[in-house]
C-alpha cells in the first residue's frame, strides 16, 4: 500500500534529506505535497522533479514567481501559512513530515493530529510551544507523533524494549557544538564564524547556533517531556562528541538501551516515515572498529547557561516554553545580523524568561501571544542597548 507523503518546508536541510530518503526508499512512498517560505527557484525543481499534488509558498510574496516557474505542471499552488495547514488536512495525505523553522510549524502541526494523521516531527518548535496540546490531540484523535529528531528518534526506538513504567530515566546525548570545552570567559569573543562551525553535523544556521550555545538540547529536554509523558526529574543530558550514541534509556532493572549510527539524518527520517517497519534504505552503515571509542562527560551547565535554563522551563510549563523558544528566536537572529554578541542570545533568553508572567493550562492562541510578547521584547531591549550605546 502506498503511504502519501507531505513535506512542509522541503526545501531546508531535512527536508532536503527526506526527499532523498523517498527516492530511495522507492514507489511504495508518494510525495503528494511541498512547501517552503520564500525559497521559489528550489522549490519550482522540486515540484518538476517529483510532480506533487499541491505546493505552498508560505511567503505569499512569492506565489506568482513560483506559479510562474513551475508554468503548466498540473499542481495547486497554496500561499500563505494557511497553505501549510491546508496540505496537512488533505485526505490524500498519510504522513505529514513537518520540517518547518521555528513557531510557523505549530498550526499545521495541531492540524495533523487533529486530522488523524501520522505527524514525522522535525519542527521541535511545535512541540516546545504546545507540546501539551499536541500530544493530547494525537492521544484524542488515536495517531501516532513519530520524532525526527535523532536524539528524541533513539529515545523512541529504545523505549520499544520495555514498558513506560519500567523507564528510570532517558539520557539525551549532546555533541557539545564548537565550544565543548571553552570557559565563560573564551565564550566572550566568540564570532559568527566560530558559532557556525559545528564539528559533526551539518545544518542551517539558526539550529546550529543553537547546538553552539546548547539552547537546542534544552529545546530537546522540553520536547521530550512531552513526547514521553515523562517527568523532568528523568531526563538528563550527557556530552558525546563522537555523535554515534544517539540516546539512551536506562530501565528500572539497570538495562540500559542505546541507539546507534553514523551522524547522518537520514536515518531518524526514514525511521519516522517506514514505521513500524524497517526497511534497506541509502544509509552509510556504522563500522564500530572505525570509530574507534566513544566518550561521555557531563555538560558545563555554568558555561551552557541555555541548557541550565532549558530544564527549569521544562518544569514550569504552561507559557514559559513559548517565551523560551521564542526569545532565543529572536535572539539568534539578531546574533546572526551582528547586532549583538554570542553571550547575548542567552543573556536576553534570560530576561524574557525572568519578566514573564507565566500562565498555565492556556490555548493555543494565549501560547502564540506569549511567543509574540517574548519576540518584541528582545528588539525591544536590543534597540535599547544599541541606542544606549550610540
């Protein structure tokens, strides 16, 4: 039976991947759908590459260019972020693999589950924001959220060995980005240039930056909170970085289960989109005696002050994970324009975090809100210290 598959935001890093995946993966796996944001020229040969059903533009600016590029294919072209929750509710699609950057994911993810479908989660943003929501709507509407996400995948894959009740804890592994063994004081003088340089893995630059300041782990202790219906008290973070050891579950009987493989994402995507099944697919495949050995060391919590963070919003819940998520949002990209230093990203993550006021148990418009106050209130306070400064 063929399996109708959507990628929302197909044509960053993991959608990119996933395309690949579903080529290799062969006829049994349809692409009935696209979308990016402004992306048009990538997005046209794609369309003409695997002639999907509906594309969608998210950046409606960029809607004619695109009707214009992809000329007289037989496609629907949807524009705006309506557009992505239109293709996440069509009945012609089976698995929506959400690979959208940051909050634009959350309604079309909420739409999803709501509609009953698989939803292959690459956009942890929705799961930070409202991951409350989303996993009682996947709950209600009897499907499954299948995380893409290497770690949050091997969490996934190694929980399969024993039952919810029998978990001690899950470990997340984290390679520790360019600045594992830098002190407060070499964090500093960190430029762009040096953030961006992550040692293992390859990615867009806003995700990278967040693997530098290890905000990105904390989003991941957040998002598995969720995911696992598991307390905080039972998530911990260890540094790994050869990047094989994807996580861990440790079992109440001291079994421990890890997953393994090359640093490649690939493998989670595929994963998220043959489940329950395994099938050969376009993998490098892991050679242990290559490797060598594998390390494991706990996370300077002083120097990575994000992930310290990321755990006490973890267990405050309610608004703070929106403001979290949406402060270092705006944070990194003022970092990214140069108009603040690396140290700041966190530092202004911080005072959002310490001047909101949180609210719990709210709807999925109060969450938005809070991610557009915390949004304001970094250019705020950015335009403050750079007119200050002037």
């Amino acid at each position: 039976m063929t399996r109708n598959i959507a990628i929302l935001g197909s044509t960053g890093s993991v959608g990119r991947n996933a395309l690949r995946v579903i080529d290799g993966l062969g006829p049994e796996y349809a692409i009935v759908a696209l979308s990016a944001h402004s992306n048009v020229q990538l997005l046209a040969e794609q369309t003409k590459r695997h002639e999907p059903k509906f594309v969608a533009i998210t950046n409606s600016d960029y809607a004619a260019a695109l009707r214009e590029l992809i000329g007289d294919l037989d496609v629907e072209v949807l524009s705006g972020l309506d557009g992505l929750t239109e293709i996440a509710e069509l009945e012609g699609v089976d698995i929506v693999l959400s690979a959208v950057v940051g909050s634009a994911g959350v309604r079309s993810a909420l739409a999803t589950v709501r509609a009953g479908k698989r939803l292959a989660i690459a956009n942890k943003e929705s799961l930070i924001i409202a991951g409350e929501l989303l996993t009682k709507a996947a709950k209600e509407n009897g499907t499954t959220i299948l995380p893409v996400d290497s770690e949050h995948s091997a969490i996934f894959q190694a929980m399969l060995s024993g039952s919810h009740k029998e978990v001690r804890r899950i470990i997340l592994t984290a390679s520790g980005g360019p600045f594992r063994k830098a002190t407060v004081e070499d964090l500093q003088n960190v430029t762009l240039e040096q953030a961006l340089a992550h040692p293992v893995w390859s990615m867009g630059p806003k995700i990278t930056i967040d693997s530098a300041t290890m905000v990105n782990k904390a989003f991941e202790v957040i998002a598995a909170r969720w995911l696992f219906d598991i307390p905080v008290e039972k998530i911990e973070v260890l540094v790994h970085p050869e990047s094989i050891v994807h996580s861990l579950v440790e079992f109440v009987d001291g079994s421990v289960i890890a997953q393994l493989g090359k640093p490649d994402m690939r493998l989670p995507i595929q994963y998220a989109l043959t489940y329950p099944s395994r099938v050969p697919g376009i993998c490098e495949r892991l050679r242990l005696e290559e490797v060598g050995k594998l390390t494991f060391e706990s996370p300077n919590l002083e120097v990575f002050r994000g992930l310290s963070l990321g755990f006490e919003v973890a267990r405050t819940g309610g608004t703070a994970a929106a403001v979290f998520n949406a402060a270092n949002e705006a944070a990194v990209e003022e970092f990214l324009a140069g108009r603040i230093r690396f140290v700041n990203i966190v530092e202004l993550v911080e005072h959002c975090l310490n001047k909101n006021r949180v609210k719990r148990h709210v709807s999925l418009d109060e969450l938005l809100e809070a991610d557009a106050w915390a949004r304001r209130e970094v250019r705020n306070k950015v335009q403050k210290c750079v007119g200050a400064k002037s």
